[in-house]
C-alpha cells in the first residue's frame, strides 16, 4: 500500500490540489499531518469534515 503525506498546507490551496492530483494516480491514502490555516482546505479532499 502506497501513503502519501503532507503537512504544512496553510492556505496554498494550488499546491494543495496539485499534491491531491498526484497522490490520486499513485497512493490509497492521504495523511495530512496538520497545521492547515483554513478549513475549507479539507473540502479539497473530498470528504466531509466529520471524517477528519
């Protein structure tokens, strides 16, 4: 299984869905290990807030 983890997001929400495009194609899991600014962020990763 392939995992893909990113931290220190902040509010780079480009870099982010860049990151996301990425891991898509290549990984089963994302990890964010923290410290994002705004939380719409994780609307990025297409799940709701309730299963953060």
């Amino acid at each position: 299984m392939k995992i893909g983890i990113l931290s220190g997001t902040h509010d780079e929400i480009d870099n982010v869905r860049e990151a996301i495009r990425r891991f898509k194609e290549n990984v089963e899991l994302i990890i964010h290990a923290g410290d994002f600014i705004f939380l719409g962020i994780i609307d990025e990763f297409g799940i709701s807030q309730n299963q953060y």
